[in-house]
C-alpha cells in the first residue's frame, strides 16, 4: 500500500506498460487492462444509450458494465477510464447515480483471485514507513477528513481505521476516545500516533472483525479496499460493529500493489472500480445507498483520489 521496492503502480491511462522508477522503486504503470488469467478483463463492454446512461451489472463470467458513451464519442468496447476529473461532476462521481442493480452480486470466486497469491502475512511482513499516494492527494484526502469526521475530543466516539498503516491521514492533532487500528505490520501500527489501540489481522483470511455490535461510528479504510478477496464479508461485518447511521468511508486512487490486488480490480479503471466498491456496499446489506465523491486535487498532475461511501441504516 506504499510507493517502496515492492510497490506496482497501476495507472489508469491508455498508454502501454512500461517499467519505470522512483528511486530505488520500481513500478508498474498500465493501462487499464493487461493479460490476467481471469474472466474479469473480457466483462467490460460499451453499448450507446438513447437518453440518461445506465448500469446494469451481470452477464459474463463475472460482471458486464453498460452503460453509454454518450459523454464522448465511441469507445471501441473498451473501459471508460477516469484518471483525473474530467467534468463536473466527474464520471467517478455520477457513477452510482440510479444503478439498477440485479438481483445477485454479479462478481465471481475467479474476479477476486490475485496475480500472487502467495501468504499475505509474509509479503507484509517488513514494515514500509513510506506513503501510498503522493502529497496532494494526501492533504485532500485529510481535508476531506476534516469535513466529515465528528469534531476532534468528541465525547464517546469510537473509530476503526481498517487495514490502517504508520499513518492514518487523519487531520493533525485528531483525536477520539477509542479510535482502532487494523492492519497486517505490527511495527507500522506502532509508529501511528492516532491510534489508541491496534490489531494486526489479515482480512483475506478471517474477515470476522473482533468487535461487538454496534462498536463504531465511522470506519475509514485508505487505498486498500482493492485488496479484499471476501469483500461482502468484510462489509456485512462492517455494518454490524457500526452504530446505526455510522459512516463507512472507502477511499481509493489508481496505485496498488498490483499482484496483490484482485483481478477484478487491477482489470478495470476509476469509474468501474467506484462501482465495484458501492456493489460491496448494496449486497452486504443494511447500509443507504452509497455515493462516491471525486476529491482529485490536481487532476492529471498529482494522484486521483476518490471516496465511496455510505452509511448504516438506522434499525427498525
């Protein structure tokens, strides 16, 4: 989740692979589809629509994205792709408007399979005190915090940064009451001053969450929902430690630890990847609608920076 030795960046982009560097960093920059063996790169098609685009997610060995090009011109059957804001609203952020889901999650066991699927204790295991997005997505990331996370020292509020880090992108001197670090490098964990307790947990093994009921009001997770392998898991667990009305807040870029992130994933671009993230939040269960927001600070000069997120309905 960070830009060191290990790190694949995988940029949405129609330009073809090429190997570059950053320092000692090599990374991968693709566009949005290479050969994978998964059915996840053949789901994606572009049909051309009459009036308002739409979505329907189902079809192929996986999930079939439609939707019209009417935003511009024809695309050639391929994935729109949405590195940067574009227009306002950005396609990111009209996503998720009036998605006529089906009936049944749409994704298949093949879609969340990874390059390397090799222990991800192991490939966690040295701690990286490095940072996963560049500078200024990162302070519109903490900008964006300050909007929607309750006011510092708020009295009783319990937070859970999952698959959280050294650092958690909170706003300076942010604090809580209870405010809970889940990740895989204890060492990281230890050096995050916003934290006031952590678990070290790999999610794709046991994606069971250690809390009870009703334990949190927000859950943030940074550029590491692309790496979930049971991701309706991880969201029906979600739902059931937040309070009712708590905020679930995803956040992601176009960087990623390539062979670990899943195909599904690492097949598709920004706009596909928002809703795959809201598919997590409708078939869980239980949460609103979700919504995305396109917070990209310098579109096609820094980092894109997305959220999807929604909230627990309130109980009955």
């Amino acid at each position: 989740m960070s830009k060191t030795a290990n790190f694949l960046s995988l940029r949405s982009n129609p330009l073809p692979p090429i190997f570059s560097s950053t320092g000692n960093s090599p990374f991968l920059r693709a566009s949005s589809a290479l050969n994978l063996p998964t059915a996840a790169s053949k789901f994606h098609r572009w049909i051309r629509a009459s009036s308002r685009r739409r979505l329907v997610l189902g079809g192929f060995s996986g999930a079939s994205l439609w939707m019209n090009n009417n935003m511009s011109g024809n695309f050639g059957g391929k994935s729109f792709i949405a590195s940067a804001r574009q227009t306002n609203p950005s396609p990111v952020e009209e996503a998720l408007n009036k998605v006529n889901w089906p009936e049944t999650f749409p994704f298949k066991e093949e879609d969340f399979q990874r390059f390397d699927e090799s222990s991800d204790s192991t490939f966690y295991e040295a701690p990286r005190f490095v940072t996963h997005i560049d500078d200024p997505s990162i302070a519109a990331l903490t900008k964006y915090y300050s909007k929607v996370l309750p006011q510092s020292d708020t009295p009783g509020v319990s937070i859970l940064d999952m698959c959280s880090s050294w650092v958690s992108h909170y706003p300076p001197g942010y604090r809580q009451e209870r405010i809970v670090g889940m990740g895989m490098n204890e060492e990281e964990l230890k050096r995050n001053p916003v934290l006031t307790e952590y678990i070290v947990q790999d999610l794709n093994l046991n994606p069971k969450l250690p809390f009870e009921d009703n334990s949190f009001q927000v859950i943030t997770n940074v550029v590491s929902v692309d790496y979930l392998t049971k991701p309706l898991e991880v969201f029906r667990e979600m739902n059931r430690i937040l309070k009712p009305g708590g905020l679930a807040l995803m956040s992601f870029s176009n960087r990623c630890f390539f062979t670990k992130a899943i195909s599904i994933w690492t097949s598709t671009g920004d706009v596909d990847h928002a809703l795959i993230v809201g598919s997590y939040f409708h078939y869980a269960g239980g949460f609103e609608a979700p919504q995305a927001v396109d917070i990209s600070p310098n579109p096609g000069r820094s980092d894109p920076m997305y959220v999807v997120y929604s909230r627990k309905l309130p109980m009955a």
